[in-house]
C-alpha cells in the first residue's frame, strides 16, 4: 500500500454502514509505518482515494458517507464527488451477479478520471 499512488474502495452497505473486515483493513493502515513515529504518518497518510458501493434502494449511500467521514479522520483524501452507488436489484442478490448498466459504467468511468486527476 505504500507503494501505491492511490486507493480507491468498492464496498457493499450493511446496515448503512461498510463491512467489519474493511473497518479492520482500514485500521491497520492507518498505523504509523514506525511504530510510535505519529509524526511521520501511515502509508495512507495524504492518498486519495474514490469510493464506490453497490447496496439496495440506498446504493451503499450510508457506507460511503461513514466511510468517508472515516478517511478523512485518519488522513486520506476521499474524493466526495464524484461518488458512485449502484442500486442493487431483487434478482442481483439471488444470483450473486452484478449487472452493470451503461449509466453505471459512465459514473464508473468518470469516478476513475477524477481520481486519476489527484495524480497529475
């Protein structure tokens, strides 16, 4: 992760919030690369990061907003526009399949340049 430029997480909503495992992950990373060293940061410290969530009627609109309360706390830039949640219908949830309309690979494509412009 230190490595890397960017983030950019895609959750789904449980309860109107994102999952344990990603609150846990995200914990993790955001300790100090030196221990005790608070000065010098995490390997997240300063690192943009787009989130996308995929949900029901919601569109994972209560994960995303918690979760990026939760990047900005421990010293990310979440990028809070464009965010992208797609609406999961009944027969996603029984088929394990996530069917992307051309609206949500549009809103994808655009997620994805305005990340990439956090780069430049």
């Amino acid at each position: 992760m230190g490595a890397a430029d960017a983030l950019w997480i895609f959750t789904p909503e449980y309860n109107f919030s994102y999952p344990a495992p990603l609150k846990n992950t995200l914990d993790w990373l955001s300790r100090p690369v030196v221990a005790g060293d608070y000065e010098h940061g995490t390997v997240l410290t300063g690192k943009p990061v787009a989130i996308s969530g995929a949900a029901g009627k919601s569109a994972a609109g209560g994960a995303r907003k918690k979760l990026t309360e939760l990047l900005k706390m421990i010293g990310t830039e979440p990028i809070e526009d464009p965010q992208v949640g797609i609406v999961l219908d009944g027969p996603a949830f029984m088929s394990d399949k996530l069917t992307l309309t051309d609206e949500n690979k549009a809103a994808l494509a655009a997620e994805a340049e305005a990340l990439l412009a956090k780069l430049d």
